[in-house]
C-alpha cells in the first residue's frame, strides 16, 4: 500500500515537475488567429491559428470538416466543388452527439455564429451554434485559438425541450485529419500513418509511449479506471509521406475512449485517416439533460504541425505552459519538496516529523509536506482514516507547531488529503451511507469512494478543504486520489440509467474553480496514486503535479521522459516572466 500513495521522500524533480506558468503576453509576434465564415450556400467557418488552417462545413444536415493544413494555405474552392458528396459514408462529421441513442448527425441547421477577442492571454474564441431537427436540442461548437498551430474546442449541449433527455454519446472534436494521396513514391510499401498513445494505464507506468502502424482498420484505447491514467487521453499521429503531426488531447479526467482509423487503397495509392475521441461510460446514459439545462463537454486541445517530434513537442509545451496550467501563486515558487512519508510512515510524531523537518532543511528543501497519516481515530492506518480530517491523538498538539516549524526553517508547508475518499474507520461512512458512491446499490471501491454526483457530497468536501486550508493556515494543498472505481457508479435519473462518473468529475473541477477562487494565495497539488489524473481538465486547475509514485531508475527515468511529451519542465524563470489571472471559457 505505501507505494499506492503519492509518497516518498524529497519530489525535486518528479513530483513537481509542472508549476504554473503561464505567459499572459499577447500572442508571438507574427503569430495570426481569425475565423472566416464562408460566403454562398454552403454555411461553415475556416479557421486559421498560426500556420495551422481547418476548414469545416454544413452538409446535409451534418458539420463536418473540409480539410486541414498545415502551412497556413487556403485551398480554393474551385479545388473544393464537389468533395463533400465523394466522401459519402465516411466519418467525416467534425464532432459527434448521441440523444438517447440517436446520433444527431445529418439533423443540424444553422442558427448563427458569433466572434470574439480574448485578452490576457490575446486570442479569438468563435462560437457556432446549431439546431437539432431530430430533437430539441441545440449546440454551440467552441473553438479556441491563439495564434499558435493549437485549437481548442468543447461543446455547449442545451435540451431545449419541455422533458428530460439524455447524451449517450459525445466527442468534443473528430473527422479526418488526412487524406494522402501517392504515398507509394515517398514511403513505399510501408504504412503512411503511425500513432503513438501510452501503453498502460496501470500505476507505476505512466506515459509509455508506444507507436503502431496505422493502416486499414481501427487502433481503439480506452482509459477504464474511472479516472483518466496512469496512461494519457492523448495520441500522436504521424504522417510519413508529409511530415506532419496531429496531436490530440481530451481534457478530461474521467473514463474516456480514441478511436484512430486508417483506410489505405493500394491500388489507388491514397490513404486517409480519421479520429474521434470523448468520454464514455458502462450505462447507457453519460448524462441526463434536464429542460432548459446546458451541460459542457471536455475540451480537446488538437495540435497540427510540419516538423518533428521534438518540435511538435515544443510546439505542445508552449501551449500548455501559456492556455492551460493556471497561473504561479504570487510569490510562491517551490523548486524542492520534501514529503514526510519516507521510513516513519504510519509511525508519525511531532518529534518524528519535525527532524523530517530537519533533514530537509539541510538538503535545501524550500517546501515541506505532510502526507498521509496525520489524521483520523486509529494509529498507522491512513487507509481506513481518510475522511476524518482532524490530527491524530498521536499529535496531541495538533498539526500548527509542525507548520511554524516548518516556517521558522524557511520552507512553505502543506497537508495531504484525499478528498473524494472515506475510510472504514471515519466516522462520516457511518453517518452519511447515502454519499457513498454504488453501483446497481452495491458500493463500489469496498465503500471507500465518495459520490460528488450527489451535492450534498460535494458541497462537503468543498466546505472541508476549505475549513483545513484555514485551519491550518496552509501554503499548499496537496490533493489524492488512490481510488479506482472502473465503470463507477450509476442510478435511475428521470427515467434514465445515467452514470454518475460525469457529474463527479463535473463537481470536482467546480471545486476547485471555486477554492482557487477563494484561496488565491494557495498551492494547488495534484496527485492521484502518482500519475492516476495528469490530463488538460485536472492540470487547469492545479499549479503542479506529482507525475509518478515510481522514482526508481530506469523506469522514473522513462516516465519523465514521457510526461514531458504532453506536460512542460518547470521554468525557473515563471514568477519573472508571468503572473496576471486568466479563466477559460
């Protein structure tokens, strides 16, 4: 179990590998972001980040895209005239709904599109918004750019009926991203397309990447924990023939699925590929949609660019450094971690505790956290404490001489809790059995896992971590979540088989939104048995991460590496060169 928690002794470079940093200059110089609604008796949106240009349209009844570039060309429509009817039957719609199993493709019509100029960061948010023939329901396709070869997009689902409804499916973004014609000549026989997503989704192997061949079928991956890794809702796909690269990620950290497909003809010498990529759930229903309630999808962050690995990677880290990682905690900045857990876990005193103090004093720690086993009823049994958020008898002075020792030896300080959990020993499983998260009226996770799908729940855990940033007068906020709960839970909604994962995970981030709100001079840590929830939907919300509970050569080695792909190194430089507040969406 030890190795379960987000653990061990000094986090220099593992566990606080992402702070904050965020550039809230305008875009680069030179750098162009604009959107150009088309002309005539086809009604769509070209829009242009950079050198990056997507193309899409409204045919019969269907959004779908056009092409793409990565040159910043504008194809001409005499080059155009015709090309949607030749794609008939394929899956060139650029998002996708299902309404209570019915897939709205080939039922929009246009209602109007809006434009908009963001500031602090600079960039163009254009908003679509399209009717449902087939039900009362209408979408606004958010799109978001910033002069880089970066988009961003989520939906806006409204039920605009007089009766409940459901999402049984959804992806924010998917279509084609290529269609390559005479490849032969430049690749030969072998296949045009490889895409890289990450191997496991196991604790211990976070973001081993792992490419495969693309070339007439489906590469499906699934993240099925119940959260979104220790693998990453993320692939890398690469064209051979052109030298491109398509980078997709879902913000989201929940269960979620990607398929990746490939259709080649040999004989034709053409080979295109398509994508799509979204949450999921085991019940039928992802969401219900009460009359008149507009619920939003996860972003996905799409990255298209000429070039190789290390630039696209770059080209990636910008992006997530400057539109996505919130900003630094004014003047705070923590370069080395010590973490309390080491050799006294389960055996924790003041006095014990305060010479962990010492030791990472002498080291040049600048931050020191408690971790698990500070609090709850029963000595050396973190596991079953958790919801019991009070000091132990075994600090019978409560945790503030720790934290102003700490201070004295000139270190931030901070306290880990798992927030979303409840342990056999806590009292609160007692007293509220009705918070406990269930599946088919059977508790999931032996009980341990709370149901923010219900308010009262999340109202309380939001409550909670609030009184213990005040009581204890915390510099940082160290988040868990050692939980996996699979296909999590579920209950009758309206009529429905709903899910419960989305309105969890829905609760979680306006939490957060909320504390950070509320606490602005607080550190916000994520963790979730290492490396359990590192997608673009938790890291907007937190200023760092433990990427991993596994610090051991070569594999601690290999999954730095590879967390790198989709999560930038700090910058030692970030409170210099960054600092004002900025919200998305």
């Amino acid at each position: 179990m030890k190795q379960r928690i987000c653990s061990l002794t000094l986090l220099a470079v593992l566990a606080i590998l992402v702070p904050a940093i965020h550039s809230w200059s305008q875009s680069a110089e030179g750098t162009v972001e604009s959107a150009s609604v088309h002309s005539g008796t086809t009604l769509g949106v070209r829009f242009t980040s950079g050198l990056m240009v997507c193309d899409e349209e409204l045919y019969s009844g269907r959004w779908v895209n056009r092409y793409w570039t990565s040159t910043g060309q504008i194809k001409p429509e005499v080059h155009l005239q015709g090309q949607s009817e030749t794609r008939s039957g394929l899956p060139i719609d650029a998002f996708q709904l299902g309404i209570e199993g019915q897939n709205l493709a080939g039922s929009w019509k246009w209602i109007g599109v809006e434009q908009k100029h963001l500031t602090n960061p600079d960039g163009q948010l254009v908003t679509i918004e399209l009717q449902s023939t087939a039900r009362p329901i209408t979408v606004k396709l958010n799109t978001e750019m910033h002069g880089e070869s970066i988009m961003v997009r989520w939906l806006e689902i409204t039920n605009r009926g007089a009766k409940p409804t459901a999402i049984t499916s959804m992806s924010p973004w998917s279509g084609p991203l290529w269609n390559t014609a005479g490849y032969n000549e430049r690749v030969g026989k072998e296949a045009p397309f490889e895409v890289a997503t990450a191997k496991y989704e196991i604790w211990g192997h976070e973001a081993a990447w792992e490419f495969h061949p693309v070339e007439s079928g489906t590469l499906t991956v699934s993240g099925t924990r119940g959260k979104s890794g220790w693998g990453h809702p993320t692939f890398f796909a690469r064209n051979r023939a052109t030298g491109e690269w398509f980078v997709a990620s879902l913000a989201w950290s929940g269960n979620w699925t990607m398929h990746v497909q490939g259709r080649q003809d040999t004989e034709k010498d053409e080979a295109r590929l398509f994508f799509d990529l979204g949450p999921n759930a085991a019940d039928p229903v992802i969401r219900v949609l009460e009359p008149g309630e507009t619920v939003r999808s996860p972003e996905t962050h799409l990255l298209l660019k000429h070039g190789d690995l290390d630039a696209v990677i770059q080209e990636l880290q910008h992006h997530v450094r400057h539109f996505v990682l919130p900003p630094v905690t004014p003047g705070r900045r923590t370069r080395v971690e010590a973490n309390h857990r080491g050799y006294i876990v389960n055996h924790e005193s003041e006095e014990g505790i305060d010479r962990e103090i010492d030791i990472a004093s002498s080291v040049g720690a600048d931050t020191f956290v408690i971790d698990a086993g500070w609090y709850g009823p029963q000595p050396n049994s973190w596991f079953n404490n958790v919801g019991d958020w009070h000091a132990g008898p075994w600090l019978p002075n409560d945790v503030g001489p720790i934290r102003e020792y700490a201070r004295k030896k000139g270190m931030l300080f901070g306290l880990w809790v798992e927030i979303e959990s409840v342990g056999a020993a806590a009292p609160l499983r007692k007293e509220h059995p009705d918070w406990i998260l269930k599946r088919n009226g059977v508790p999931v996770a032996n009980g341990r896992q709370l149901d923010f799908a219900n308010p009262e729940a999340a109202a309380w855990a939001e409550s909670e971590i609030a009184r213990i940033i005040k009581r204890y007068d915390l510099d940082i906020f160290r988040i868990d979540y050692n939980n996996s709960v699979e296909e999590g839970g579920n209950r009758i909604k309206d009529g429905f088989l709903e899910n419960t994962q989305y309105r969890h995970v829905e609760a979680l981030y306006a939490i957060f939104d909320h504390l950070r709100k509320q606490f602005p001079n607080v550190i916000f840590q994520n963790c979730a048995g290492g490396g359990g929830r590192l997608d673009y939907g938790i890291m907007q919300r937190f200023q760092n991460t433990e990427l991993s509970d596994w610090l051991r050569a070569p594999r601690g080695l290999k999954i730095l590496n590879g967390m790198t792909w989709v999560l930038p190194p700090r910058d030692p430089a970030a409170n210099l060169r960054y600092g004002k507040q900025w919200a998305r969406g």
